[in-house]
C-alpha cells in the first residue's frame, strides 16, 4: 500500500513596503544673518529730477523754439513739459514769420544738465517743430520783460512811488487821484526789485508778459531751421 504525502503549503504573506520618511526641509533662510533676510525699500517711481547718488547742480537755461503756427502746437509743447514733469518758468509765444506762417516760443526753464539735453532733444521730435536753441548755452542772450504794475496810494506813499518809479525809470502809463499804474522793463531781476519794493506802498495787481530773448551777435539763431532748404 503506497503512501501518499501531501506537502503542506503556505501562503506567503506580501511584503509590507517601507516607505522612508522625507526628511523635513531645512530653512536656508533661518541660517542667514538677519541683515540678510530684509527686504530692501522698493526705489521710488522713475523723475525727471531723481539721480540716484547724484549731485548735478540745477541750471535755468532760455529756450528759443521756431514752430509752425497752427492750431494745437503749443499745447503740445506745453504737454511734453507737463507729461513728464519738467518745469516753467517763463513762456512767452508770438508769431515771428507770417510768410512761412512760423511763430517762435521762449520757454525758461530749470533742471540739471541732463534734463536740460533730455528736454532739447524731445522737443526736436515734435513734428511741428523746426528749430531748438538754447541761447544760455550759445551765451550770455540778451533777455527783456514788460511789467505794469499798479499802486493804490495817498499822500506820502504815493510821492515815495513816484520817486522810486523815476529811480527805476519806470514809465506812469495810467493814473488817478488814487492810483497808478506803472510800466517796466528789463530784466527779470530788475522787475522783481521793483515789486519787492513797491510792495508796502500799495500795490494792488502786477502783470508780467515773460521774458522774450535774442542770442548776441550779427547772426541768427542756429539750429533745425539753418539746415532747411
């Protein structure tokens, strides 16, 4: 009689996995020195008149511009001005040639050498402009303002007008029994003498015109419009 023998099977269990653990993420940044960890200050918006560590000195310059004379030219040149926060001091605007139909705008303006090269040369891109100059540059230009200035006053205020009206060879181009009223010219800071002092003794009201400016010399201006034909 065979024996028979069965083999006794064991089901084998499925290896558990093992899963490693990720190390946690070591801070970089808590290491680093406290200075390193600031955040700096963002810089403020971009100026005209903001130099990073610089110290230009500001200049006022008098320009002279030869446009076309047609509707919307000055607002242009006023808006370039504006637009990117250049500064005026003086504007005074007339037609010059009424052939070619051109009239000419003198701007005084202030800022550094830079802005003064940056203003030059976005006012040569306007189209309807001809010619740029800038007579502080080419030399001492010969500069006149117009001023009238009126003074109420009464006895000894008004003979002490009077006087230094005649002082400053100040023209009466209107008066009364109460007031007069004074014309001036020269320059800028003649007229601004002039008010400083009339100023206690009555004055109401003052008009100025702006200053109009000539470069020295046999010659005419140089510039955009020499070029043409």
């Amino acid at each position: 009689m065979k024996r028979t023998t069965t083999k006794k099977t064991t089901a084998r269990r499925p290896a558990r996995r093992t899963t490693k653990k990720a190390a946690p993420a070591v801070s970089h940044v808590a290491d680093k020195a406290p200075d390193q960890t600031r955040t700096e200050p963002l810089p403020s918006p971009a100026s005209a008149y903001f130099f990073e560590e610089r110290h230009d000195r500001f200049e006022r310059h008098t320009l002279s511009i030869t446009v076309d004379n047609e509707p919307g030219v000055l607002a242009r040149v006023i808006g370039l001005f504006s637009g990117r926060g250049y500064n005026i001091d003086s504007l005074t605007v007339s037609e010059t040639e009424h052939a070619r139909h051109q009239s000419r705008i003198t701007i005084v303006t202030t800022g550094t050498p830079m802005v003064i090269t940056q203003i030059k040369n976005q006012l040569e891109r306007l189209v309807p402009v001809h010619s740029v100059n800038d007579l502080t540059a080419d030399g001492n230009p010969l500069e006149r303002e117009l001023a009238l200035i009126k003074i109420a006053g009464k006895g000894e205020k008004r003979v002490e007008a009077l006087r230094i009206a005649d002082a400053f060879r100040a023209e009466v181009v209107g008066a009364s029994t109460e007031h007069f009223i004074f014309q001036l010219t020269g320059r800028t800071d003649k007229i601004e003498q002039f008010i400083s002092i009339m100023a206690p003794l009555g004055m109401v009201e003052v008009c100025r015109t702006g200053i109009a400016a000539l470069s020295r010399g046999p010659h005419a201006m140089t510039g955009l419009a020499s070029r043409m034909p």
